[in-house]
C-alpha cells in the first residue's frame, strides 16, 4: 500500500511539473509539443488524485479529459490504427459494458418497481419527457446543423447512465431508486428512445425507427440478458470478473469518447464552444426540473435528490453507440462526446454539495471511497 501511495505521489508532482511546460512551450511557439504535455498533464493527474480519498472519485473524469485531449491535438493516431478504423471498437465497446451491467443484475434490482411504483413512475416520466424537450428546445435555439442538432436531442432521449448510482450514493440519496430506475430506463430504451429521435430529431436528419431500437437491442438488451444468465449461472463463481468490468468499462467509455471526438475534431473546432454551453445547460436543466418536479408532487428529499440526478445524467455511451450505427459518428456522435465528460464533472460536484448538506452526519472520506468502488462494481 505504501508503495501504491509513493506512485500516485509521483504522478501527481510530474502532472504539476506539466502545467508551467505547457505555459513554456505556448510562449515559444512549440504548439505541436503542447499536447504532449497536456496529455501527459491529464493522464498523470488521473493516477495522482487517487492518494486522495475526497478527490479519488474525479479520476475516471480525468482521464475522459486525457482522451479528448489526445484526441484534439494528435486525432490521426486514433481514428485509424494500422489501417484499422476504429470507430468499428464502439458498438463491441458498448456490448461488453452492458454485458457487465447484467452480470451485476438480478431480480431484485427490479423489484423497485413493485416497492416504488410512484416514484420510478415519476423518474422514468421525468427522463423521458425533460431532456428529450430541452434538447431538442436547445438545438433549434442554438441554430445547430442539423445532424449535430441532432446528436442534442439523442443525448437528451437515452436512458439514465450508471455513474448517476455512484452520485446518488455520495448524495445520500436512494440508492435502491437509483439502481432499479437506470435497469427499468435501460431495458425501455429500444423503445423510447427511438421515439423520441423519430418524434424530435425527425425535423433535422431522417430517422429509422425500426432499425433504431434493433441497434439498441443489439447494443444493450441482448448483452445485459446474456449478463444476468451469466449471473445466474455462475454467481459467486466468478469474482475475477466482477473485479475487472469496472476498469474495462470505464477505459471502454474513454475509448468510445476519444474517438467520436477524434472523428469529430473539425466540427468540434468550429462549435465546440457552444456544444458546451448547450451541455451545462441541457444538464442543469435536467437537474432542476427533476429535482423541483418531485418536491412539488410532495416526494421526499432522499428520491428527490436521486430523481434529478437520474434525469440529469444520460448515457453517453449508448448515444455514441446510436450515432455509430447511424453512419454520423463525427456529427450525431459530438453531443455525446462532450455532454459526457460534463455530467460527470457536474454530478460529483452537485452530489457532494448535497452531502454536505444531509441531515445525517458524513462518513469518513476513505469509507466513502471504499463504498464507491463497491457500487461502481456492482453497477458496472
């Protein structure tokens, strides 16, 4: 363990020497060296911030920034590796990560519906009506081509992620909701999802309903019942597996964003900044009205909290998969790519805000950490 600690150390004193690098390299005119040190900068900050049990749980959102940053200065190294285009890794990507979600689900992941009913109703209405509104609200606002417009209102119409189970945790909220709405909102995906595309982004690019929710099905319902099988046969017997999904979906999700971003690089130069903006506004959103929303129908602060958070982190990585399958990775894909990174930043902060706020009295950092990774293993 010591020596684990005196290597996130390192790592996080070499990731400070990058940043006066950077500022170096820029006043000499170096600018093709600048990346190197900002990748270096994020992929060391990454490992470094692990000896910090407060700040542990950014590392997987550093290391987005250190694929997307690779990705902007050097995009030919990703987008084709020895003649192979790698945007064909996406969609298997996606499968081995839900194959993974199954292997953690079970029955009784689902039985919230039937101890819940009122409030996975209120969660799964709230996802599905908010964001595809606000989306698609913002992409005509913003003026949008019209595949990237697009790519708004796809982001705003998937399913909740896993990464709103580990912030409903941190927020003290209800982590059984949480679980059972990200299962119940994932298994519904092939239908609503491409609903809502057909409903809202109709008016921006042509849109397949049918072969739609069979990408979905192939991306995600198909892996996730060949994971609860996998569960159901071999529970208990393969540990080994458990133990390395979290790390394989999570370098899964960094490779799936560095590409879409490599294969966007040029349209993200021109409209980066406002798919930005557009992103802290969409998630904000999703947020806000979750949240309120739930205090009006009188629902308690536990669900409320945990509502707005599944309402305002979708899956990022099943969007990018959608787009994939759509022939507009570099377009359809952006939204994703950079909503994405976004949530992530915006839900640790939102849920940590949140915490310090609860009734109850806060647990000790490093037993936080230790229960994180405990969700994240079974989540993922």
């Amino acid at each position: 363990m010591e020596l684990k600690e005196k290597f996130y150390r390192v790592c996080f004193n070499l990731s400070i020497l990058c940043i006066p690098a950077i500022f170096v390299m820029f006043l000499l005119g170096y600018r093709s060296e600048i990346g190197f040190f900002a990748v270096g900068f994020f992929v060391l900050m990454a490992i470094g911030i692990r000896k910090f049990p407060n700040l542990k749980g950014f590392s997987f959102t550093v290391s987005v920034f250190a694929s997307v940053t690779l990705a902007m200065f050097y995009p030919s190294m990703i987008t084709e590796v020895r003649g192979y285009n790698t945007e064909r890794l996406i969609v298997p990507l996606i499968q081995i990560i839900m194959f993974g979600m199954g292997t953690s689900l079970s029955l009784k992941d689902f039985a919230g519906v039937i101890k819940m009913p009122k409030a996975v109703g209120v969660g799964l209405v709230c996802q599905y009506s908010i964001m595809p509104l606000v989306g698609v609200s913002l992409a005509i606002s913003f003026g949008f081509p019209p595949e990237i417009a697009a790519g708004v209102v796809l982001i705003g119409s998937s399913p909740s992620g896993v990464a709103s189970n580990v912030m409903a945790f941190l927020a003290k909220g209800n982590l059984a909701l949480s679980v059972t709405l990200t299962a119940v909102a994932t298994l519904l995906a092939p239908f609503t999802t491409p609903f809502l595309m057909q409903l809202f982004a109709g008016q921006f690019v042509p849109i397949d309903f049918y072969a739609m929710m069979v990408s979905i099905f192939k991306m995600v319902i198909f892996p996730i019942i060949a994971g609860l099988i996998f569960n159901w046969l071999f529970r208990g017997k393969a540990q080994w597996l458990h133990d390395a999904m979290p790390v394989i979906s999570m370098a899964g999700i960094v490779i799936i964003i560095g590409v879409i971003t490599a294969a966007g690089r040029d349209n993200l130069l021109t409209i980066g900044l406002l798919l930005v903006l557009a992103a802290m506004i969409h998630n904000a959103a999703g947020y806000f009205f979750g949240y309120w929303g739930c205090r009006l129908i009188g629902m308690d602060e536990r669900s409320c909290r945990t509502i707005a958070l599944e309402v305002g982190m979708q899956n990022g990585g099943l969007a990018s998969g959608i787009a994939v399958e759509m022939g507009r990775a570099a377009t359809m894909g952006l939204a994703p790519a950079v909503f994405g990174p976004w949530m992530n930043i915006s839900g640790s902060f939102l849920a940590n805000w949140w915490r310090d706020r609860s009734t109850k009295v806060n647990e000790d950092p490093s037993v936080v950490s230790e229960k994180i990774d405990e969700i994240i293993s079974k989540d993922q």
